[in-house]
C-alpha cells in the first residue's frame, strides 16, 4: 500500500489532541471527512499549490511533468509540514523509469491518462501507486466495458468528469444512477476532477457516488483564492454524512434485467488453494 491508498483512508478518523510516545505532541484536531482534498497545478503554480497545502489540502498533483524537470521541488517543504501527499501526472510520452524518477523527486504516486505507453503500468517502484484515468462513457456499452478497468495492476482510477455546481444541480435521478454504475464498476479508490465552488449538496452527491476524494485545478487561481476554496470544502467535507451503505454486490449484467445474482455453496477449499481449483487427487 502507498501514502496515497494511506492518506485516503487517514481522513476519515478523526485526529485528537495531546501527546504521542515521547512526549512528542501529535497535532493539532482533525475531524474525520469521507473524502480528500488534492489540487492539481504546473510547477510553475507552486505557490498557489503551497498555498493549498497551508490550508489543509491533503495532497497535490503537479501536472506537465517529466523527467529530471524537478516538479516537486516548490512544494517539498509544505508537504512535509503538513504530512501531505504529491502525485504526478503522466499525459504524454513516457519515457522508460519515470515511475522512479517522480518518487525518487517525493512522489509517492503517478496518474496515468488514458495514452500513455502500457508499459508504464508495470515499473516496479516500492511502495507507489499507479492511478488509472478513467473518462465516463458515452453509452450503454462504454459502461459495460468499464469493468475491464479493474485489470489493470493500479492501485486507485481518477474520473475525469469536471463536475461543477451548475452541473451537479442539473443532475436527475437517472443521471445520478447512471453515475454511480461507474463507480460500481471501478473496484479502486478513486479521486474525481471538480471545478469552481461547490455548495454542501454538491459535496454531499459527489461523496454519495463514491468519490474518495475530489481533485480541483488551481490553473487561474491566485494562492489566496486557491487556500480559501480549500478550506471551504474541507468544512463542507467534515459536514458531509459517510456515504451510505452499499447493498450487496450485484452483478452488472443480472443487475441490470433485476436479478440479483445468487451463490451456490461449493466446498470449502483447502488450506492455501483459491475458492475453484479443484483438490488434488487423494492417494
């Protein structure tokens, strides 16, 4: 598991006050939320991104990057003071040990869109997380397709789905449905794009979808702007009720002509053998 799988799962406890082992102080209170805040920007936006991180974000994405570009170096300092997360955001050609070299710079994880070379998916580096980008379909079969996206060796998808206020208020009940069969569909974490200011219905609707955590852009912010709005919806967040339970999983297929696929007991396996493969012959 990486710090990004980590961090994700960190914001929704709860924080107290007092003292750790060794007297050390463990930090201001945090109330726990049901999703993370991440800001994406350009190197050149460190400081709208730092601005961010001073304001409880808790992670960014530096955008553009590349190799030996040094990307992460605005934003070190903040994210260590404020034990957040930075990721990079892979868009174009990939260049053979990129993986290694964004973590090798502080990342501890790489979002991979849609383009990039396969062979990106499988470089080994320690404790880093591969985030698949994933576009919301078009159709009925883009939809049932979108399953295969659990094949891929990630550890968390990013919906790149823009929502805004203007948006999500236009959003029906079949919109909403329609919605949510994409995030039942990806079986990871997963980080969606947001623009502009939301209001807490907003908020409330993307955490009932199954966002983990909601990814904003600081293109065009200023650093003041950038830390106000991030501190905004981290209130929102706190305010915001843990996403309902899920039913039991369904089957997409039977799902969607109302039936609810049924378990038919088998044997138990054996110790170590997966549920399926069959026991060997006894002797």
């Amino acid at each position: 598991m990486g710090k990004l799988i980590e961090k994700l799962h960190a914001v929704g406890q709860a924080s107290g006050n007092g003292m750790g082992f060794f007297g050390r102080p463990r930090g201001p209170q945090r109330a726990s939320r049901p999703a993370a805040v991440f800001i994406a920007g350009t190197a050149d936006e460190s400081a709208t991104l730092g601005a961010a991180l001073e304001n409880g974000a808790d992670g960014v994405i530096i955008t553009g990057w590349q190799p030996g570009t040094r990307g992460l170096a605005g934003v070190t300092a903040a994210l260590a003071a404020r034990e957040a997360v930075a990721g990079v955001r892979i868009e174009g050609e990939y260049r053979e040990g990129a993986l290694k070299a964004a973590a090798d710079e502080g990342a501890s994880f790489a979002i991979l869109d849609q383009r990039v070379a396969a062979r990106a998916l499988f470089e080994e580096v320690e404790k880093f997380d591969v985030v698949a980008t994933v576009v919301p379909p078009a159709d009925d079969l883009g939809l049932l397709a979108l399953r295969a996206v659990n094949l891929l060796p990630a550890q968390a998808a990013l919906i790149q789905a823009d929502f805004s206020a203007a948006g999500l208020a236009r959003l029906t009940v079949a919109d909403f449905a329609r919605l949510r069969l994409i995030w039942e569909s990806v079986g990871f974490p997963s980080l969606v794009t947001v623009s502009g200011t939301l209001e807490d219905a907003d908020v409330r609707t993307l955490v009932q979808l199954g966002a983990d955590g909601l990814l904003l852009s600081a293109a065009g912010a200023s650093a003041a702007t950038m830390g106000q709005q991030v501190k905004a919806l981290i209130a929102q967040l706190e305010r915001t009720p843990a996403p309902r339970a899920r039913p039991e999983s369904v089957s997409l297929l039977t799902g969607l002509i109302g039936a609810q696929a049924q378990e038919v007991p088998g044997p138990v396996p054996g110790p170590g053998r997966k549920p399926g493969t069959p026991e060997p012959d006894e002797e």
